[in-house]
C-alpha cells in the first residue's frame, strides 16, 4: 500500500543502472524506468559470479539434470521450472503457483500437457504427470546435504543454468504462513491526510485508484455502504475484496461527496512491504514461509525459476527450489525431503484411484 | 549514488551528523592493549587473487574446496553484534565492524560466536566518513579471530566470500555464506555481486586465501552492488579507531591556528597556544590580544573560526595582535585542524 516507497526505489533502481553504467562498458544503456521491468538477478555482469563463462563451466556438469528441467506453465505463462523424477511421466515443481491449464516444455521443445497428481501444501510441493514414457530423470544427491560453501546451480531446460550460487547454512526450520493466503485486493493509495487518517496523500499511477479517479485530497468516508474512522479500517475493508472485485467508496472532494467504483488489482504486482524487503533485490516468492525444512542458498533467482533442481557439480540434485526469500537467500527443498514427499503423494493418489 | 540501505537491521540511520569528541575514558582501554595490530601488508596469492572463470568442472571444484575450506576456518570468528556482524582480528578481542552499528566510541555491547558463546565488549574508535568502526571485547581470550588480508591489491573479477547475520538468521549459529566476485576495487568502497542485506553490516568479505579484505556496509535495490569498506582503511585509520576516536576521514580537512581563548571570555584574547602549531611556531603567546586575522578587525574570539577555516592547511596568514602597549604583526602559517581541535 505504501506507494511512496515504491517510487523511491524505482528512483534508486535507475540510479543504480547508471551506476553500474559507469564502470561497465557494452551494457545496453537502455534506462528501466519500472522496479521490476528489468531483472535484477539476470543483469550478466562482466567479471561476475554469473557472468556467462561460469555458467558454461557449470553446464558441463549439469548434463542429466538439464535434460530432466523442464518449464511449468500456467494458461501458457511461465509460472515455476520443474524436475522429472520418473522417467514414465512423473515431475515436481511449486505447487502454489500452479493455476489455470498446467504445460510442461522439455529440453527438446515438446510442450505436453499435465495434470496435478497431488499437493503437499505443507513443503509447497506438488506432483505433476504428463502423458509420456522413458524420460530422462534427475540423479539425486544421497547421504547428508551439501555442507556450506558448497557450489550449486540452478539448471534450465535451456543451455546453461539459470544461474549459480553456494550453500549458505546448514538446514533450517522457515517459520511464517503456511499454504497460499487469500490474494488481497490492491487499489494503490497511501492515507494518512485528514482529520481523522482517511485523506489521499498518494495515488499510484496506472493503479485501480488512479483508474477510478481518485485524487490526492480526496477522504474516503465510506467503504462498501460502511463509515470509515480511521485508515486502518479503510485498508481492512478494502482488502476484503479479491482482485478483479469492485470497492464503492463515498469520497469527500471539496465540500461534496462523490460515489467512485474501483475495480481492484492484484497486490502482489508490486513489492510486498516485508520488513526484510527494505534491501531490495526482489521480487521475491508469494510463498517464501512456513518450510520445515530447506537448503538456505545463495542463488538469485526470480520466483518463476522455483520449482526446479538445484545441482552439485557431480550434477546432482541437492534439493528442489521452493522459494526466493531474501534478497540474500534462495530455499530449497532437500532432495530427501522430495523423495518423501513424491513416494507419499504417489501412495495417496493410488490408493484414491 | 544513492543508497537503499545500511545492510543493518534498524533503518532508521543519520550518519550525517559528525560527532568530533574524543573519549578519554577509552584511552585506558585502548592503551593496555595496544599490542594488537593490523600487521605487514601480507601478500596476496596468485589463486585468490585471479580473476579468469573456471574454464570447467574442474576449476569448478578446485573452488569449492576452497570456499569450503575457508567458511570452516573461518565462521568461528565471525559474531553477531548489535544488529548486524563483526569479525574477530586477533585473540584478544579487537573486532572490526562498521561504524552505523558501533555508532560512537565508549558503548557497552555484547558480541555473540557462531558457538552460543557470548562476550562483553566496548567500541572503540569509529569513521563515519568511510563507515568504519572498531569494537574490543572486555573479557578475557584467546578468542577465535581471521587473518588481516590487503585490498588495495584487488584484481576486479577475483572471487570472495562474506559471511555475516543477515535479517532472519539466527546469531549463536553459523552465520550465512554468500560468494561473489570483485567488480570494483576503490579505494573507499569495494563493489561485489556476493549478496549482502540488513544485518550484514560488519560481516567480514574474504579472498580465497581466507584473508579480510573488506566489512559490509551498504547495498543498492540490484543485487551485483553491494558495498564492502576496504580492509586497508582499517589499516590506514587504526592508531586513531584503537585510541577510540570518532572522526570522519573523507571530510575536507580544516586549517587550524592554534590559539586557546579563555574560558568564559568572549574578547579575543589568546589564553593558550597548541603546542607545535602555526600560532606556536609563529611567536603567538598566551596573553596576546588579536586585533586583526587575514587584514579582518576581530572584536571576539568567536569571530576568529570561520575566518581561520576560509584557509586551506599550509596557507600563509597576517595576524596583527597588541602584546602589553606593543602592536605586533606576525606571518602564521596554518596548520591542519583534527577532531577536538580549537582554533
């Protein structure tokens, strides 16, 4: 909700391109102007750790697990990468990103439709199978996970890895919410002006907001038929409603009260006011809490590359990408825990058949 | 540039504000230990300092062993301290961090190890210019501590290694490993790709010679841009950061004079001269009366600052000035003013 922040981090984002502009020649000296119109991780930076030359040596390992990577689309957007765990068809990949109709893309370019066997909503995880037979599967690590300062890497279906990174801690618990929440309805204004907090200090372009008109100066004295004392209770009745839902607002503009009709967007589009996000580096997974156990790394990586295997450079599989969580930290499920997790959901789904 | 943030875990930072003052009470603490120091400059070894990509798998693992070999020799080292890190520098306790978590000279703290092991410290000097600080733990060691290393011999594409607390990870535990590589090496900020964050503040950047060659301070929204103070500012500021002096190195130096006025008297009559400056060398005494600094009448001592500071160090001066019934003119030449200083 807080959109002068935002503003300010595209500002620095800019500042920062020029910055980096000045001491790296041959970037494409196309200014972002939108935070995440760019992509902060994949900026291949001469002389760095993911700069093209490691990558490729990397990819020499990865051989097996690449062809076992495949891409996870959700009505034809890409959503997740995913890992073939049985060669006759079976994958696993994030489960909480996985709406609408379910695709998968091979290493070779056949895109097969898939259908979602079960979830683990606990580890985020679920199990995909695609119509086909003899599949290329992922080797996985055995014995203890990879202590820290052990490197990994993130493969693709592509050729060369999403990027590469190392183990940054032993295992560890993730406290926070559990499952997917509720997605919360997003109209794009800062309060706080007024006597009593319910005046427009900011409206965010292109938001539902700036769509339906309201102004900086406006009060907003009703929500949906309801009096609003205070900002808070403005916020809580707004986000009542889910995205694509209509708000009615009573607003108070010179003297006169003017009824407006926002339809609401999705909050997620821009970056969620976690205390951890101050530092930047987003964006970052919708579900990034509530793991019992994950592989804390340091790959940076965007939230559509989760899903997928993280491998050692013997080309195993370590883990499964569950979540980008810090600007700092990349989770993955350790591969024992997928293991698990893949017998059990395979038991449970025979057994409803 | 414009910063996002202090990699610290409280935001709400002003280092803007210089503070000059020199705590006396430190001076003890500092002078029963001034044993410790930086060191010889060691030298760098051709692996840590190579900046070519591994050419394959090979390379590849020849890296990791590395890494890993220094993230266990290292990480014991490596404490938590007020919201963000720090790194042990010799086994009796001088630990290097940067100065928005210190923040002044004479604060009680407490360092906790990667063991549980928790430890009474007090910070010592800090330059806020370069976002220095230096702390020393109060009881007794031998503590675990990491090697000075050299960073005005960075070869932009080396790789290295930070280790700190970033914001969620719990400190009494092995704090988190991020590897990078160089991608600038200024001589007031080092850049890296390896990802720092709240909390990282103070966490020590290696070379793959498991040396110190930076402490974290700041990043910006990308992730390749995170900021590492220089090891060999340390170096350069030690005598004044172990003698608990908060000073701000980068700020444009002041020309100094050299005369004490007294106390409670507002005319510009000289009480004391400081030993060795400009006034000293020049003949000013105690008891002198300044009529005239650089052609300009002054009527009170606080007139005499800003006049002194529209000269530069080394400038040559006219001071006219009434010694019993005599009028003197004197040629001063400045001096250079540090913190604490009068005029």
């Amino acid at each position: 909700m807080s959109m002068r922040r935002w503003q300010v981090l595209t500002l620095l984002a800019c500042f920062a391109w020029a910055a980096v502009q000045s001491w790296l020649p041959g970037q494409e000296p196309e200014a972002r102007s939108r935070r995440y119109d760019r992509d902060p991780w994949r900026l291949v930076v001469p002389s760095g750790k993911n700069e093209t030359a490691v990558k490729a040596a990397f990819q020499e390992a990865l051989g097996p697990a690449s062809a076992a990577t495949v891409q996870v689309r959700a009505d034809g957007e890409d959503v997740a990468l995913g890992a073939v765990v049985e060669s006759d068809g079976y994958l696993v990949t994030k489960a909480s990103v996985l709406d609408g109709k379910i695709t998968c893309r091979f290493k070779d370019g056949t895109v097969k439709a898939a259908r979602i066997v079960g979830q683990d909503s606990n580890q985020d995880l679920a199990l995909l199978h695609v119509d086909a037979i003899g599949l290329p599967t992922v080797a996985w690590h055995e014995g203890d996970p990879p202590p820290p300062g052990s490197l990994v890497a993130t493969s693709s279906p592509g050729n060369e890895p999403v990027a590469i990174g190392i183990v940054s801690t032993d295992l560890r618990r993730i406290s926070g919410p559990e499952g997917p929440q509720r997605p919360r309805g997003w109209l794009g204004i800062e309060l706080g002006g007024g006597v009593s907090g319910v005046g427009v200090t900011s409206v965010a372009p292109r938001s539902a907001a700036a769509a339906a008109g309201l102004r900086v100066g406006d009060e907003i004295r009703q929500v949906d038929g309801a009096a609003m004392q205070s900002a808070a209770q403005v916020v809580q009745s707004v986000g009542l409603h889910s995205p694509g839902e209509a708000v009615k607002l009573l607003v108070h503009r010179k003297d006169a009260n003017t009824e407006i009709s926002a339809t609401l967007a999705k909050a997620n589009a821009f970056p969620r006011e976690e205390p951890e996000d101050e530092w930047g580096g987003g964006p970052f997974s919708e579900r990034r809490g509530g793991f019992p156990l994950v592989l804390p790394h340091d790959t940076p990586l965007r939230p559509k590359d989760c899903g997928g295997p993280l491998v050692d450079t013997d080309g195993r599989v370590v883990g499964i990408n569950i979540a980008r969580a810090l600007r700092v930290i990349t989770y993955a499920l350790p591969a024992s825990v997928v293991r698990e997790v893949v017998s059990e959901l395979k038991r449970t789904a025979g057994r409803e058949q | 540039m414009q910063i996002v943030g202090y990699v610290f875990r409280r935001p709400s930072l002003v280092l803007a504000t210089r503070c000059l003052t020199v705590c006396s009470a430190l001076l003890l603490v500092a002078g029963s230990t001034a044993a410790v120091e930086p060191g010889d400059r060691p030298v760098t070894s051709a692996i840590a300092s190579d900046p070519n990509p591994p050419k394959g798998v090979a390379d590849l693992k020849a890296l990791e062993r590395t890494v890993q070999k220094i993230v266990a020799a290292v990480a014991p080292s490596v404490v938590y301290v007020a919201g963000g890190s720090g790194v042990v520098v010799s086994s009796d306790g001088y630990v290097l961090t940067v100065a928005h978590v210190a923040r002044r000279a004479g604060r009680n703290l407490v360092v906790i190890f990667p063991d549980g092991r928790r430890a009474r410290a007090v910070t010592l000097g800090n330059d806020y210019g370069l976002d220095a600080g230096l702390l020393k733990i109060t009881d007794d060691g031998p503590w675990p501590h990491a090697e000075w290393g050299r960073s005005d011999d960075l070869n932009p594409g080396q790789w290295c290694l930070t280790l700190g607390y970033p914001v969620s990870f719990e400190h009494g535990k092995m704090p988190a490993v991020r590897v990078g590589r160089v991608l600038h090496d200024g001589k007031k900020e080092i850049i890296t790709d390896g990802t720092i964050m709240g909390g990282d503040s103070g966490a020590p950047l290696f070379n793959l010679d498991g040396r110190i060659i930076g402490i974290g301070t700041k990043c910006i929204d990308l992730l390749v841009y995170n900021i590492h103070v220089p090891i060999d500012r340390y170096r350069d500021d030690w005598e004044k950061l172990v003698q608990g002096k908060d000073f701000d190195s980068l700020a444009p130096k002041q020309a100094l004079l050299g005369v004490i006025p007294a106390d409670g008297s507002d005319e510009p009559r000289v009480a004391s001269v400081i030993p060795g400056s400009g006034a000293e060398k020049s003949g000013i005494r105690a008891g002198d009366l300044l009529l005239k600094f650089a052609g300009t009448e002054l009527h009170k001592f606080a007139e005499l600052p800003p006049l002194v500071q529209r000269h530069r160090p080394g400038d040559k001066v006219e001071i006219e000035l009434r010694r019993g019934t005599e009028t003197l003119k004197l040629q001063v030449k400045l001096g250079r003013r540090n913190a604490g200083d009068d005029q």
